[in-house]
C-alpha cells in the first residue's frame, strides 16, 4: 500500500475567498495548500472589472502570509453590461484571466448574473477573438425545474449552443456534478474543458439525508445519484487533461447553513488536497492525482507549473470542526469526520 506521494503545488481554478475580513480567514488556508486559485468574482457588488479586480487582488494579498508563495488569479463577473472592450483590458492584464458566466438567480450572489444568453454574444465572440477564458455556472434557473435536472437542462439547451456558435471559445464547465456533463466535455474539442470539486467525487445526494439533514453537504450545484459520482471519479481519473481541480470552497458563516433557509456553499480550502487524495485513493488512482491537481489547469489557463511540491501521507486525523470567520465561525465539509490522507 502507498503510503506517500509528492505531487506539484497544486492549484486551486475554483475559490471564493469573500472580502473584508473574512479574507483573513481563509486566505492563509488557500494558500497553505495551492501556489495559485481562480477567484470568483461574486462579491457584493461583484468583481466586474479589470480595475475592480486590481483592487480586490491586493485586498486579498494582504492577507497572504509572509511565508507562503500564492498569487491569485482573477475572473471577471459577466453582466448583461459588461462592455466588449473589458475583454480587451482582461487579454492584457497578467492577472486577470477569466469571465465568469452566472446565469441569473442561479446561486449565491448571482442576481448580477446574465439574464439572456443572446445579451452577451457580442462579448462571447470578442473572447473568442482574444482566447479569453469562460467559466460557466452551468445550471437553467426556471425556479420551476427540480433542482437535480438543472444541469442536464443547461448542457443542453446553453452549452451545446454556445459550443456551436463559439467553436473557438475556451470554456471551463464550472465544478460538473452530471454524467450529462462530463460526457459533453469529454467529447468537445480541447478549447472545452471541466472542473471537478471534492464534494462531488466523495458524496451523492443521499449523503444530504444519511441520519439527518447535513446543511455543511449542501451546495449548487447540488449533489446527484450515485451513478453521477461515479462518471466525475472516472472522469477525474481518466488522465484526460479537460478534467482539473477546482473546489468551489464557498465558506458561509455557521449560522447562515445551520438555518431555517441556509445557504448554499461547501468549505474545503482546510483539507482540499486530501479530499481529492481520498477521492482518488477509492479507486487506485493516485498516480493520476498529480495532473489533476498541479498540470492540466495550468496548461489550459497557459500558465507554467508551480514552483515547489507538496507531500501527502497516508494518516488517520480529525480536522477542526470549526475555523474563525470574520466574528463568526465556518464548519467545513469534512465536520465530524476523519481523513486518511494528510498534507505535511
Ligand atoms: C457559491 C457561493 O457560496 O458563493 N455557492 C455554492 O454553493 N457553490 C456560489 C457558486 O459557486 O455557485
Ligand atoms: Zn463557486
């Protein structure tokens, strides 16, 4: 049995980080484990310039420790507003390197979100033109259609189209949960590609209501069946380089989940790389581990490897059930529960 592996520092193509002082909180934690993260723009109000990226960006390396290397990457919220010369501005930042596609309504802080797809073609096209990166929340917002199908909906009524009418369009399908999904990227062309978060290699949504409900499992998109959970493990482990690591660790303050209407958000960013190590340890993958988690997001952002590694050991410990958040608390995913694999 392998007791160890030293993979690349890894990166992290999906955070949300929050702002003020909340970023004291979970920054050290990000960068404890990842050279680099995507961050979500998804602020009150969201990130939805180059120059409010700036700002954000040095907010959030004030709270980088001394001792760690880590720089964030930026992704631009896109609005029905947001100008064809942003993209521009965004191709020539060296530190912003994406937009970020929420439909409106779909999840925490979305109401800035697109609202028509149609709304944004001129700014899709000028991506395109300037190979700047789409990252989609890829869920149908009809309030109406059960939250299990939002996805499937999605690939195939706003993926499928924006694949055809932007065939040069690289796009990241953001944190996949679907079968539907991980078969639509894994048969586009290479501009295509996916990320995967731990919570939806290790649960299925039974795990929501094993013994009770567990509001720290709930997030968007939501956990599927089991059969899902399998197709994002073969999908994670397959080698293929469309699938890469991304945690969508979306801290909320304890007594936002733990309510009548809580919200919705898994934290990772304490034990992310040993989530993805459990994850692929379950079916013999972990020589497939490293690619995941520290090559192929690089390659399709363009960007070098990390400098530096990480070791994980094969050990049995508990992480702490709760982190300090701004004045509150945060209780990660992995509450109540032990790890078998550790970062050292
Ligand atoms: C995210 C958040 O809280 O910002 N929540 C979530 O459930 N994933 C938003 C998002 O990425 O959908
Ligand atoms: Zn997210």
């Amino acid at each position: 049995m392998q007791d160890s592996i030293i993979l690349g520092r890894p990166d992290d193509f999906h955070v949300h980080l929050r702002d003020g002082a909340a970023l004291a909180a979970v920054v050290p934690l990000t960068a404890r484990q990842f050279g680099r993260a995507l961050v979500m723009p998804n602020l009150k109000p969201p990130v939805t310039t180059v120059s409010m990226a700036a700002d954000y960006r040095e907010r959030i390396l004030r709270s980088v420790p001394t001792d760690l290397q880590f720089s964030p990457l930026m992704a631009l919220y896109l609005t029905d507003a947001t100008p064809v010369d942003e993209v521009a501005r965004v191709a020539e930042s060296d530190f912003a390197h994406a937009f970020k596609y929420y439909p409106a309504g779909a999840t925490t802080n979305s109401d800035s979100g697109v609202t028509a797809l149609a709304k944004v073609y001129p700014v899709l096209e000028a991506m395109q033109r300037h190979g700047v990166v789409l990252c989609v929340h890829g869920e149908v917002t009809d309030p109406t259609t059960d939250v299990f199908d939002r996805e499937a909906l999605f690939v195939e009524g706003s993926l499928q189209h924006i694949a055809r009418d932007f065939p040069a369009l690289k796009m990241v399908v953001e944190h996949i949960t679907t079968l539907e999904a991980a078969e639509f990227v894994a048969a586009s062309g290479a501009n295509i590609a996916a990320t995967i978060t731990p919570q939806h290699l290790l649960y299925n949504r039974t795990s929501i209501f094993t013994g009770g409900i567990r509001p720290h499992l709930y997030c968007l998109p939501i956990l599927k069946r089991e059969k899902h959970r399998q197709a994002l493990l073969q999908a994670a482990t397959s080698g293929s380089a469309k699938f890469f690591l991304g945690t969508d660790s979306a801290p909320h303050a304890k007594n936002n989940k733990e309510a009548c209407c809580g919200a919705a958000g898994c934290f990772t960013s304490h034990a992310a790389i040993e989530l993805y190590a459990e994850a692929f340890d379950s079916v013999a993958a972990m020589n497939k581990l490293d690619d995941f988690a520290s090559r192929f997001g690089a390659a399709f952002y363009g960007l070098p490897r990390n400098v530096g590694q990480v070791t994980l050991k094969r050990e049995s410990w508990t992480p702490p059930n709760e982190f300090a958040f701004a004045g509150e608390t945060i209780v990660p995913l992995t509450v109540g529960r032990n790890l078998s694999w550790r970062m050292v």
